[in-house]
C-alpha cells in the first residue's frame, strides 16, 4: 500500500470520527452522562450480555434500551451539573 492511500483511508476515518463527534455533542446532557454511567458500571459481557452499545440513539428502540441509564442520568442532573457528575463518575 502507498502512503497516499494510507492518507486517504486516515482522512476519511477522520471525517468520520468528526461526524461522530459533532453527533455527540448534540446529544442532550442526560444522554451523555447516560453514557459514562454505562461505560463506568457496566459488568456485563458486551459481546452477548449487554446491548447498549448495539443500540443508537436515533430509534425509538436504542433509547429505550438504554432508558435505565438516562433515568440515572436525569436523577443526577436534577442535583448537579453534567461537568460535577463526569468527575464523579470517573472516580468510580
């Protein structure tokens, strides 16, 4: 493989990562720190046990899968911050 190819592959894997990005900070708070709160307490199996990551939240279902998480998510909020709640997750 040429370097130039290997250019073009890395720069469409980062427009793609931007796109991603750009997607995410979009999302509502809750949705974030939903989240963090999965990928900090989350002990299941992710390839059979745990769908969350299989989810999107563009439907109705990908939400609803992970409406446990944006529940704790809502509850956090309604006494903290997003910012305070992250630090406080990433001690966990």
């Amino acid at each position: 493989m040429s370097y130039k190819e290997r250019i073009s592959e890395l720069k469409k894997e980062l427009e793609e990562l931007e796109k991603k990005e750009l997607a995410y900070k979009e999302l509502p708070d809750a949705y974030k720190l939903a989240d963090a709160i999965h990928s900090h307490t989350c002990r299941f199996n992710h390839i059979d046990q745990c769908g969350y990551e299989y989810q999107s939240w563009d439907t109705e279902r990908g939400i609803a899968a992970r409406s446990s998480y944006v529940q704790k998510a809502n509850q956090m909020l309604r006494v903290t911050t997003l910012e305070v709640a992250l630090k406080i997750i990433s001690c966990l």
